[in-house]
C-alpha cells in the first residue's frame, strides 16, 4: 500500500471567524475520507499573530481522527506553540523555551521530519545549527529502505513570486550539504507562498503547499496582492513501494 500524507499550510488563525471556518472546512474534508491517512503535515504560519487565544482555535480547528504533525512559521511564537498548541512546558526540549521546535513522526513505512524554519521577531527563514544536527540524527537513525520526507514553513529556493522569495529560506547550502547522500530522502515539503508549487531543490522535488487562509496571486496574474475569494487548498503526497512520489493538489468548496 502506498503512504498518503495530506499537507496543509498557512491557516493563520486569528481571532475572527474566518481563517477558523476555512481551516474546519479542511479537516473535515480530511475526516470525512473513506480512508485512513497516514499522517497530516501542517507547514507553520498556524497562528497569525502567535497568541495563546489563537492556539487554542488552532487545537479545535485541526482537531482530526488522522495522526498529525505541525511545525512554526514566521507569524508564530515558539513559547505559545509549545504551551498552548503542543501542551508542554515552554522549556521542554533541549533548546529551551525559545529554540527551534523540530518534530518527527516516525513509522516502519517512512518517516517525517519538520525542523523549525522560523527566526523569532523576523519574517525570512533559517535552519539553526541546533536543528540541522538533529535532523542529521534523526536521518541516521533511520534504515536506507524507509523513505524519509524533510519538511519546513519557509522554502530554500526563490518560486518567482516577488511577495515571498525575499523572505525565504536562507543558507540552504547547508541543507544541502546535511542532506547529500541520504538516498532515501524522497522529498522537502514547503509552505509560506500561499501558492501550490513544485520544483526542486539539492537534486530533490521541493513540494510546496498552497494557503488555506489566502492564495498569492503571480505577478503575470496581475496586481492584485492577495485572493481572499478562492478555496482553500492542500496536497496529497503519495509514496509508492518504490520511494517514488506523487503530488495531488485539492480544493475545498
């Protein structure tokens, strides 16, 4: 059978209505599938302004029967994500109540690793060294036959979108680098554009995942900075037996 992982990004919940009622309508497009997922990735930017209030409505908006993982992007903050959303103590983990949150969802099928992009009080992103040493732990803890997906809020190349490439992710070359040689790395998976995307990135397919909240237009779309109108998206990553990927995009009317 293959792995299907249902990838969900920048739902900014805030404290009106709205983001809320697009984020409910996602996952309970989710729940109402006649399969079970494997796992449900969400790409940061949950919280809009990174308050308690919101990760509370972020608990009850993304609340699914499907295993899910979630990592920050640059609107949350680190000390109410590990409170509120995650249900731990803002020091726990070993990088404090203020360092990076890196999380694995670790199966005999395949393994996820979000490491946490974020750089507190800026918009553009960063892998620490912290994080980019555990996720070379966490790869070489993992057998070469089990495909392995790397994930992030903030994608490490430009996606020709003037809103976003200059506060993308930088010092991707030591990603890179961290990566090289790890044959069952099968992808990276992205958010942050509020725009469904793919290329690639050190040789890999770079997955990005559209906005729930809002859709980026491109600049030959017109001027028009944000479309508040459209459906809320996401993806479908499929893994087949031989570690090879496909991405499915869907709106939610």
């Amino acid at each position: 059978m293959p792995v299907v992982i249902a990838h969900v990004s920048d739902i900014h919940i805030d404290a009106g209505p709205r983001a809320a009622e697009r984020t409910r309508r996602v996952f309970d497009h989710l729940d109402a599938l006649p399969a079970d997922l494997d796992l449900v990735v969400l790409t940061g930017d949950v919280a809009d302004h990174g308050l308690d209030s919101e990760y509370e409505t972020v608990r009850e908006a993304t609340a699914t029967r499907h295993p899910l993982l979630v990592c920050p992007g640059n609107h949350d903050d680190r000390e109410a994500f590990r409170r509120t959303l995650l249900g731990v103590p803002p020091s726990a983990g070993p990088t404090g109540p203020t360092g990076p949150i890196d999380q694995v969802h670790r199966t005999d099928r395949f393994v996820v690793a979000l490491c946490d992009s974020s750089i507190p009080r800026q918009d553009d992103g960063y892998l620490a060294d912290t994080t980019l040493e555990w996720l070379t732990a966490e790869l070489d803890a993992t057998p070469e036959g089990v495909p392995f997906l790397i994930g992030f809020h903030h994608p490490p190349v430009d996606l020709h979108t003037p809103f976003v490439d200059p506060i993308r992710q930088f010092g991707e070359e030591r990603l890179a680098k961290a990566v090289a040689g790890r044959p069952n790395v099968v992808a990276y998976l992205a958010g942050h554009a509020h725009t469904a995307a793919a290329t690639r990135f050190a040789g890999l397919p770079l997955l990005v995942a559209p906005g729930v909240v809002s859709t980026v237009p491109l600049p030959w779309e017109g001027e028009r900075p944000v479309h508040l109108d459209q459906p809320p998206s996401l993806a479908f990553h499929v893994i087949d037996d031989r570690h090879r990927i496909t991405t499915h995009y869907r709106s939610v009317v």
